[in-house]
C-alpha cells in the first residue's frame, strides 16, 4: 500500500483505484519484484516448513501471473488473492480428511469470495469475466500446489 500511495504521490498514478490498466504497470511490477525477493530470501529461513514454503511460491506464483496478465487485460487481483485462499483451505481439507479444524476458515473463505468478487462488481472495477478470470487463476493455482506437492 505504500507503494502505490507513493506512486499516487509522485503522480506515477492517476488514482488509487488505478482504472486505467495502464496505471497498474509499475505497482504491480513492484509488487512481483518484492515476492520473488521475499521468496528467495525466505526459501532457507529454520521456520519455513516445506508446506508454507509451497503455499509461499503458489501465492507468488499467482501475483506474478496475474500482474503479467495485467499488461494485456485486466483481471482481478482481488479476487486471484480471496479465491486462492478458498483454494488453499479446500486442497488442505482433501490433503488432510481428518482434521476439522478447517470448517471455519472454509466458510469464511466462501463468504469472503462471494463479498470480495461482489464488491469489485458494485464498485465497477471490473467486468464478470474479469473477476471469474481472477477467480480462477487464483483458485486453480493454489489447489494444485496444496494438491500436487503435499
């Protein structure tokens, strides 16, 4: 966020919403910069599990993809992040059957998917195909990492 009220600041932006896919190059540049950086530095830290290491490079993975889509659509950030959530609590529910522990994150996965997806639509900030592209990108992304490789 700091980055983009600096950029706002500096008139690299013309608004915060950024409407102007144009205004969502050098944001979302950065912000793939800073995941590859944090992934790389925190790859060898004691407290990362392979798990969250997986989890970590499937979230990056999603941030670069979408931001690279970005120069030519533009597809929604938001809901990559909220439905790559949901993604995460469904594969980790298959991958591990027996806990309960996830019913709660999953409703409130479900809930913040259809309030987020929801909100971009009310605000005009994106078009259905736009949000459904996120939607999916996010979700496929992150269930297949949990899936794949735990």
């Amino acid at each position: 966020m700091l980055t983009v009220f600096m950029f706002k600041a500096t008139k690299v932006i013309k608004d915060l919403h950024m409407n102007d896919r144009r205004d969502r190059y050098l944001p979302f540049i950065f912000i793939s910069l800073f995941y590859l950086i944090v992934s790389y530095m925190i790859r060898t830290q004691e407290w990362m599990t392979p798990d969250m290491l997986i989890a970590f490079f499937a979230i990056t993975t999603v941030v670069i993809l979408t931001n690279a889509i970005t120069f030519f659509w533009k597809i929604s950030a938001h809901a990559a992040g909220v439905v790559g959530w949901l993604g995460f609590v469904l594969a980790l529910q298959q991958t591990y059957p027996t806990t309960n522990t996830l019913f709660w994150p999953l409703i409130l996965a479900i809930l913040l998917s259809g309030l987020v997806s929801w909100s971009r639509l009310y605000l005009n900030a994106h078009k259905p195909k736009e949000i459904f592209a996120g939607a999916a990108l996010g979700f496929i992304i992150s269930f297949a990492a949990i899936t794949m490789f735990i």
